[in-house]
C-alpha cells in the first residue's frame, strides 16, 4: 500500500450561499458523505472550511485520491480549485478523517467546534509540513477576500 | 374477428375453448385504451391501468401532458407519438371506432426501445452515439414546443496535445471523465451524446428561460476543472456552441446552428460559450460560398500577379519585384488577399495556390529584361506542407530562371512551430541558390534568435515603421536597420510613399525601398515599360 500512496491538496472557493443556516447544513452534509466515502477508500486527510474557502488535504492509495477528487470536481458548492500538490508520500500525516472550522470568526468557530471535536481535528498537525501550512495560511486569507 | 368494430359487444363469445374478446385485451401485455372525442377515457385495458395508471374518466391531456393534437387529426397519421407522465414513449396507432369512440394502440416507442440498445452506445464513455442522439431529438422535436429543448455542441480543447504528449489510453480515461462530468451537469431527462473524438452534444430538454445558458456555462465551468489521471494533472477546456429549438424546423438545423455557434466560441478564444443567432449562418454560408469560389478560382484562371518594383538606394537601380497575388473574381471584383489568404490557409488551399504563384512568377520573370530579381510570398502552412522544396526546385527548373534571381519572402510565422524542420527547409533552398528574406519584421514576435538562427539575406521592415514620423518608430526603424546592417543582411524599408519618407529612409542604412513613391505593383507586361521609363531617375 505504502508504494501507492498519494498526497492530493488543493483549495478551493466556496459557492455555499453566505446564509448561515444553509452553510451549517451543508458543511454537515459533505461531513456525513466524506466519513462514508473516505472510510471505505481508505483516505485520510482533512479539510479546512470558512465562509470564504474549502482548503483540503487527502490521502490514500492513488487510485481512490483520483476517485475522491473527481468527485470534488463535480461538486458545484465550490469553484476555481487550485491543485496544490499531487505527490508521493511513505507515511500519513492525519491519522483519520478531520475536518474543522478554520478562520477569525468566533461566531463561526463556535459553531463548527463540535465537528472538530467529533472528527479529531487538530489544528497543530497544519503547521508540520510546508504544504500544509501554506494550506491553512491560504484559508485563512481567503476567509477575508 | 375484427376487435375495433366488435369491441363494445364483449358480451358474444364464451363458446368452448376460445377466451373472449375482453379477455384478450386484458391479458395483452400492451396498453389499449378507448376514448371519446372529447378525450375522456371510456375503456382501459389492464396494462393501460399498471403502465399509465389510466381508468375510466380518465383525460388523454393529463395521461399523455405533452400532447395536443386533436384525435380526429391523429386518425390519419399511420402512428403518432405519445409520451406519458412519466416519460415514457409510445407509438400511439389510432382507429375509429364510431360514435364518436376512437380506440388507442399503446406500442412501446420503436425509438425509445432502440435509442439505448447496446449498438447505439458508445463503448468507451456508455453515452448515446450519433443515431441515438438524432432519435431522441427528433422525437423531442415532435412531442413538444421546439422552444423547450437546446442541443449544446461542445469540442475539448486541448484534447489532443493530451492524447498526443500522455498516450490514448490517457486519453481515453479522459474521456471517460468528461463523459461523467457531462452527465453530473446535466438533468436526468437531458441526453448526453459522444459523437466521436473529443466532440460531444448535449441534449437538454424542459429549457427555460435562461436555464439553457446556465447549462452552457456549467458545462464550460465543469469541464475545464482540473483531471487527475494516474498521477497526472491534466488542464483541459471546452467550448460550448448552444442552439434552441425555437425556429428550427429539423433535428440537423438544431445541430447545425449548435455547431455555428461552436465554431464562433473557438474563434472568440475557446473555454466559454456561445449562443446560436441568426446572423452566424450568413457570416458561414459567405465563408462557405468564397471556399468553393476559391477551389475553383485556379483552374478558372482567375489568379493573377501583380510586381511591385524594390529599388537599391545605394546605386538608384530597381534591383526587382515582389510577387503580389490578386484574385479577380467575376463577380464580386477584385478580392483582396486579406480577405482569402486566412481562408486559404484554414483548409489548406494556400499549398496549391502557393504552388502556382511560385511557377508562375519564375516563369514571368523570365521575360523581364536584365538580372531582375522575382520576390515570392511562402505561407507558413507550405512549410509544414513538406513540398516546398520540391516545389521551388520544379519551379525554377521548368523556368530557366536561375536561382539567384528568386528570393523566397518568409514571415515570422513560418518559424514558430518546428523551427529546427523551417531552418532545415531554409538551408535547401539556399543550397538551391535562393535568396530568403524575413518579410513584415517588427511587428510579431521579431525574435532576434530568428536572425542569429539563420543567416537571412535580406530583412523587410514593417511599413507601419516607415509610416510613422515619431522619433519611437525612427529609433526603430534605425535599429533594426543597423542590427540587419552588422549581420550582413539587406534591409527593406517597405511602405514608403512620399518623398520625405524616403529621404528619410536613406539616412536610416537601409539598403532597399519598396513603396507606392518608388512604384505601385504593375501587370508583368508593364515591367519592361517602366524600367525603360527614365523618370525613376528624377524621383529617386
């Protein structure tokens, strides 16, 4: 397995309409789908959302990165995705799947706290590996655009 | 026993063995339905009742929402097609019945059950292939408001630098891809069609207000998003052509427009859509027209040359001419180069044109007095035509004219692609003997490792350069002319008309003007008048 594994991460701008309610419902939705989803493909990984952006990372065999990306391609709650990086690596960087609320917004912060919590989303694992950084550097000023 | 006359006397036939006639049609497998002339249901048979949910008092426009026509006019039609609520098809046969009764033959549409046969799929993505998709069109053409369906004619672009630098099997998975993203971005009801290659057609239908573009836009949004296959990124785009049913009459109208308008989203830069008006067929249909005008304009003679005269301002002598082509048409005139050259080299003519300007001009050449030099035009598309050589080489051969009397013009152009073949081609035909100049420098790329790649003998500077009397165009003008001067090249200054241009143009080291001031291109008989005419003198 290790021989195939990929690292898939790229950003991305989110098309969720700016209503509150309907963005916490999404955000649940595509939580709800991605544990089914990234489970059985054996994928890893996370993904960082705001008002302004989804930034993820993936991991997993490569032929399942392409599947969950295309996926991602499809999905219209999001545009002008930019692939970030597309490599080989000998060892996972997220033990599971996390997603977590990432931004200045407290009210939001709040909000998504239980998602976090629920999926093991550790904010300090975003600041180990340049990528990742640059990732979490990127939501967070998107969130402001 | 005829079951249309005798069906309402179901009453008659209980003799031994033989089911009666209202036991047939409730055991037939297919819907049969009586009713009257207002389009109230008066008898549905069992199969009616399970596949349309029809009963008695039922309404042919609630069971069938699309159609309108009057039973009275169906009768005379051999079937007409019905589609249900849930969208199923029928080859509806009508009888009449009397008494104002019609009955209703429910055939499974032929169409319907054939469009999505295996054979009419494509192996590769499983859409509909091009049968399939004039099938559905043409029955959606006929079972509802042509104003409710749009066919979305979309070419990837890029697809086959994809194919050609990662391999088919790359590419296929590719098309796999785009098959898949097409049909996430359309409705169930819309068909998605491959009609091979890289080109697809999307058949939406419940078109509103607007929902067409919007489809056209997601389409464009949807399938220029970054693939990822076996590790590779691959960045594709695709230009969408929509046409809407309204005004077209024929399902091959509807396509055609969408592919006029395919081929107006190329030519506004690809990645984004356009939509059918009516104005595009005119702008093609002339297009057209000129193209077959063009085929035959070489054998119906009408090319001709003109020589404008370039003359030495070293020793004030016409050293020769350049071949300009001129296309008399016998009824629109005389036809600018501007105007067909593109065309011409959008389908290739330009070889067999180019071929022509070359013979004739050696031949023409050869009737003119002195050592004249004959300057001759070469599209970049006669480079990758791989002829060329030969060409010049018949040329000069079937002529006489020696090879240092022919100076072949090339543009900027004719290097982009495949330099290293150009250059190759450039030193064979200077191994011939032949002069090759750089023609319209300074207004591309003028690429100075163009003139360090291959020793020109003679560079052209644009006239947009000459024509301009500010000091940027002089300090140009001055540049190129002793950048060309240091590389041993000769160096044109074309356009020049006035006196004042060329006074100034002999300041600059420019060896050679070409202009309406030093002679206007002239018929090749008038070559030998104008040489002898000693006016040139004076003015130069």
């Amino acid at each position: 397995m290790a021989a195939s594994m990929y690292r898939l991460v790229y950003y991305s701008r989110n098309h969720i309409a700016h209503d509150q309610a309907l963005f916490a419902s999404n955000i649940q939705k595509i939580l709800e789908k991605s544990r089914i989803n990234n489970q059985r493909d054996e994928i890893t990984g996370a993904l960082l959302f705001n008002a302004g952006c989804f930034a993820q990372v993936l991991e997993g065999p490569l032929d399942k990165v392409e599947a969950a990306f295309e996926r991602i391609q499809q999905d219209e709650r999001h545009g002008d995705v930019s692939l970030l990086a597309l490599d080989p690596i000998s060892r996972r960087s997220f033990p599971n799947w996390a997603m977590g609320f990432i931004g200045t917004s407290d009210i939001q912060a709040k909000r998504f706290a239980g998602i976090g919590a629920s999926t093991g989303f550790d904010p300090s694992r975003l600041s180990g590996d340049e990528i990742h950084a640059l990732l979490r550097d990127l939501a967070i000023e998107e969130e402001a655009a | 026993m005829n079951v249309a006359t005798s069906f309402p006397h179901i009453t008659e036939a209980h003799s031994a063995g033989i089911p009666s006639a209202e036991q047939i049609l409730e055991s037939l497998p297919r819907s049969v339905l009586v009713v009257g002339s207002e389009g109230v249901v008066t008898y549905a048979n069992r199969a009616s009742m399970v596949s349309l949910a029809a009963v008695v008092g039922s309404e042919m426009r609630d069971l069938f929402p699309g159609c309108v026509l009057s039973l009275a006019t169906m009768t005379g039609a051999p079937s007409c097609l019905l589609i249900s609520r849930d969208g199923e098809k029928f080859d509806a046969g009508i009888a009449v019945l009397g008494a104002g009764q019609f009955l209703i033959d429910l055939r499974p549409s032929l169409d319907a059950r054939t469009a999505d046969m295996q054979g009419d799929l494509d192996e590769l993505t499983g859409l509909t292939k091009r049968n399939g998709l004039l099938k559905h069109l043409s029955s959606a053409l006929c079972s509802g408001p042509a104003s409710s369906i749009a066919v979305h004619c979309l070419d990837l672009d890029r697809f086959k630098m994809i194919n050609d630098t990662l391999g088919h099997a790359v590419g296929d998975l590719l098309l796999k891809k785009v098959a898949d993203r097409l049909t996430a971005a359309c409705h169930k009801d819309d068909i998605v069609a491959r009609l091979g290659g890289d080109e697809f057609v999307v058949l939406q239908r419940n078109v509103e207000e607007g929902t067409a573009e919007t489809l056209a836009s997601r389409i464009v949004d949807l399938i220029g998003r970054t693939y990822v296959i076996h590790g590779h990124t691959i960045n594709i785009g695709a230009s969408v052509g929509v046409a809407i049913g309204a005004n077209a009459l024929q399902d091959c109208d509807l396509l055609r427009n969408g592919d006029l308008a395919l081929y107006e989203a190329k030519k506004a830069g690809r990645g984004r859509y356009r939509m059918f008006e009516s104005g595009m067929d005119a702008l093609l249909f002339a297009r057209r027209e000129m193209e077959i005008d063009l085929r035959r304009a070489l054998a119906l003679k009408q090319f001709k040359l003109n020589y404008q005269p370039f003359i030495n301002v070293t020793t004030n002598r016409v050293d020769g001419f350049e071949a300009l082509l001129r296309w008399e048409h016998p009824v629109k005139g005389n036809i600018p180069p501007l105007s067909f050259i593109s065309l011409a080299e959008e389908n290739g003519l330009i070889v067999k044109i180019g071929e022509w300007v070359m013979r004739t001009a050696c031949i023409e050449a050869m009737s003119w007095p002195g050592e004249m030099i004959v300057a001759v035009n070469v599209s970049p598309l006669q480079f990758k035509a791989d002829t060329l050589l030969d060409t010049v080489a018949t040329a000069l051969k079937r002529s006489g004219l020696p090879a240092h009397r022919l100076e072949i013009e090339i543009t900027e152009g004719a290097l982009l692609d495949d330099t290293d073949n150009v250059i190759q081609t450039l030193n064979s035909l200077r191994a011939l003997g032949v002069k090759i100049s750089m023609d319209d420098f300074g207004t591309g790329y003028s690429s100075l490792s163009y003139l360090q790649k291959f020793p020109f003998n003679k560079i052209k500077i644009d006239r947009s350069f000459v024509a301009g009397d500010d000091a940027d165009s002089e300090a140009i003008l001055r540049s190129i002319a002793s950048l060309g001067t240091s590389l041993g090249m000769a160096i044109t200054a074309e356009g020049v008309e006035t006196a004042e241009q060329l006074a100034r143009i002999r300041g600059e080291r420019c060896t050679h003007v070409q202009g309406y001031f030093t002679g206007r291109p002239m018929g090749t008989d008038q070559i030998p008048v104008f040489l002898a005419r000693n006016d040139l003198d004076e003015r130069i």
